[in-house]
C-alpha cells in the first residue's frame, strides 16, 4: 500500500496530513476464502472541521451537514460526547 499511495498522491503520503488504512476481509469472511486487501487514504479534515463548527455552530451554512451530524447523534450519544 505504502508505495501506491506515494504514487498516487504524488509524493511521500506521510508529509501531508493523510492517513493510510488497510481492509481485509472480515473473519467470516476470510474463512469463506476472501482473500483480498484495500488501501485507503484518509485525509486528516479535524482541523477544518474544528475551524467550521467555531465559525457556525448549528451549521446553518452546512444544511446537509447538520442533517448528517442529527442522523448520526441521538440523545444518548450526545450526553456521551459532551463528556468528553
């Protein structure tokens, strides 16, 4: 994976703010005969999204945004992310 995602991205992956994970099949699926891997390359957004929520924090400007965040954070999941 390592020297695919150098191509890709078109230099060393590790000097931007990317992160390289690899899939494999699950263990059932595996026992079934998968045998196959996946690269994937994350990009770091952390930073920007941090930088979004301070500058709108009901993501007025982000509707599909918002709806996304409400769809995923239900009040029991809020109550343990404000735990931190």
């Amino acid at each position: 994976c390592d020297n695919r995602a150098n191509g890709y991205v078109g230099d060393n992956w590790r000097a931007g703010r990317i992160r390289l994970a690899v899939a494999v099949p699950s263990g059932p699926g595996w026992a079934a005969g998968s045998r196959w891997y996946r690269c994937d390359l994350i990009r770091d957004a952390r930073a920007e999204a941090i930088t979004l929520v301070e500058e709108d924090p009901e993501l007025a400007r982000h509707p599909a945004l918002a709806a996304s965040v409400a769809a995923l954070v239900d009040a029991d999941r809020a109550e343990y992310l404000e735990k931190g």
